[in-house]
C-alpha cells in the first residue's frame, strides 16, 4: 500500500479519499440490483453474520489507529502502512455488502443497510481526518471520542433490521411517536380557548399574505364553543391516523413471528414487496397530520382545514387498501381494519357535512 517514503499523512490522505469515495458509492447503489439474478441460496442470516464480523473487525482496526496517535512514538509509515491496510480492506468489503443486499429482500431494507454504512465510514473518516491533521498525541480526548462514535456505528450495523418487515416495523414505531405527539398536542390544546397558541410565531400554510390583521390581534382570537363542536371531526381524522398506525404494527408484528422469515421464498419475496408499498403509502402521512393540526388553531380557514383533512383520509385509506392484501393482513386482522375503513367512511362524510355547513 505504501513505500518507505511515504508520509503519514499521504497514507492517511489515501485512505480518507477512498472512504470518501466509499461512502458516495453506497448512497449510489440503490438501483445496482433492480434487474439482477438472485442467487437461490442467498440467505438473510449469513448475509447478517458476514456484515457483523466486518464492522466487528472495523471497531478493531479504528481501536488500533486510535491507540497509535493517543500515545508516542508515532507510527513510523510502514507501520502504518501495515496497520491500515487491513481496515482499508474492510471498507472496500462494507461497500461490496451494501451492493451484494439483492433489493429483492426490500427497499427499506436496503436504505436502512446502505444509511448505516454510510455513518459508519463517515465517522471511521472524521478519526483519520483528525489524524491527518493533528499528528500528535496532544489530542487525546478528542481521538478516544471519536472513535467511541465508530464503535456506535459498528453496533449499529450490527443491531439492524434483519429484514424488510422488520425494516418497515421499525420506521413505523419511529413515526408513531410523531403521530401520538400531533393528536396529543390538539387534544390537550382543545382543552383550552386557543388563544396564544403561537408562541414560537410558526408560520401558517393558511395565512392570508395580504392581511393587515395584527400579530397580537390574532393571538387574541381563539376557538368559540361553535369551533370546538365543529372541530370534533376533524379530531377523529387526527385520531384515526394514530388507529391506522397501531393497526399497522399490529400486521407486521404477527408477520415477524412467521417461520423461515429470512429465507429468500417467493412468499418472503411478495411480503417484502408488499411492506415496501404500506411503507411507502404512509410515508407523508406524518407530515399531512401536522398540516392538518396546525389548520386547527383559531383562526381557523375552514376551507384549507377540510382541504388537509381529505389529504390525510386519502392517504389513509390508500395505507388500508394495502395492508388489507393477503400478503399482510390475516383472518384475525380483517375485523379491526374494516371497522377502521368503515370509521374513516363515516369521518369523511361528517367533515363534508361540515364544510358544506360552513
């Protein structure tokens, strides 16, 4: 990798350009595998254990650079030579991992696999750059810091999602709490009259650019009794994205616990699939709900607010249309995603009843 006369610092301005260069190459690779063969003896579990050895041997080899620059004599560059070429060899093989994951098995999966990567060798680069720059043990702190974030990195690859439905699960927890935080926050704000709800002065998307009313006159306006009983509906909107949410969890959770769920099965193959559509159908949701929150607040632009409501019912009930297909939901499942059908129906035609009310 290098001669006697190389530098630290050419060693190491190689090996972050090759990280670098690693690193672009995984956030690249999304389409690598769309129209591959896959091999039928691919298999979930020892693509899992390969990339868990790979990012053990790269918290080793960072440990062992770290130890190098905390404390003198500095390496001299063949030993440095001789210390990076087994952890430049374990990017180069993080990035064939990243490529090898047929897009098959889920393309949650595979964002999940190829982000990971990334942090990891992000990080892994921030320790040589530092290195690289500061040739000296003066900076120990920052070199032991450092490299306990590359260890993190390397437990997180190895703490990942060991397949799509898990993938997806996991996405979706993450934006339940965001859900459960907007219908708890109008609930509670429900509570009270509204007024000087806008502390932090968040712009509307349904503010008139044109008018002339006063920031503090606005502030003083808040939600009459007619509001709130009008508001009711639209609540229900908020509150059947949270249902939706847990019925989802509810599908996917019962799939985790079928036999074989890492075998490379056309029925495997469809599942994944089919989590790749629920988790794409409700990927704005949890957007369109803060939208349809903050049309809430007084004053309230009726018109914008059973806008945002229907945004958010379609894509509810587009998220159901695909969770009710036989890959996903089962016998046990299909009373409470009808009765959640049926909910958002009847909520849809009391927003319409309202808004033709004015």
């Amino acid at each position: 990798m290098a001669s006697e006369s190389c530098t630290i610092q050419m060693i190491l301005e190689n090996l972050s350009s090759t990280i670098a260069v690693l690193s672009e190459g995984c956030s690249s690779t999304s389409q690598d595998l769309l129209n591959a063969a896959v091999d039928s003896n691919f298999s979930l579990s020892s693509y899992w254990q390969d990339f868990s050895e790979i990012s053990q041997r790269v918290s080793c080899h960072c440990t062992k650079v770290c130890l190098s620059f905390m404390k003198p004599p500095m390496p001299q560059p063949q030993e440095l030579s001789a210390l990076l070429m087994p952890l430049d060899e374990s990017t180069k093989q993080i990035l064939m991992l990243v490529r090898f994951l047929p897009l098959a098995c889920g393309r949650e999966l595979k964002k999940c696999v190829t982000t990971a990567s990334i942090a990891l060798l992000q990080s892994l680069s921030r320790l040589l750059q530092l290195a690289e720059d500061h040739n000296t043990p003066a900076l120990e702190t920052a070199y032991t810091q450092l490299t306990g974030q590359t260890w993190g990195e390397c437990k997180a690859i190895q703490s990942l999602p060991c397949n799509n439905v898990h993938a997806v699960l996991r996405a979706l927890r993450l934006e339940l709490d965001v859900v459960d935080d907007a219908y708890r926050e109008i609930t509670e704000s429900l509570e009270g009259d509204g007024k000087g709800w806008n502390v932090l002065k968040m712009p509307r998307m349904d503010a008139d650019e044109d008018s002339d009313t006063e920031e503090s006159d606005s502030e003083a306006i808040g939600w009459s009794p007619e509001d709130k009983l009008k508001l009711d509906c639209f609540v229900k909107v908020a509150k059947a994205v949270k249902l939706l949410y847990k019925r989802c969890l509810e599908v996917l959770d019962s799939r985790t616990k079928e036999t074989n769920p890492d075998v490379f099965s056309d029925n495997n193959r469809q599942l994944w699939a089919t989590t790749d559509d629920l988790r794409q159908s409700t990927k704005s949701l949890p957007e369109l709900l803060d939208d349809l929150v903050l049309s809430m607040y007084p004053p309230v632009n009726w018109d914008v607010l059973v806008k945002n409501s229907h945004l958010v019912m379609d894509v509810c009930e587009a998220a159901l249309s695909v969770l009710l297909r036989r890959q996903l939901a089962t016998e046990e499942h299909l009373q409470s995603l009808q009765f959640l059908s049926t909910a958002l129906a009847h909520t849809r035609r009391k927003v319409d009843t309202t808004a033709a009310h004015g």
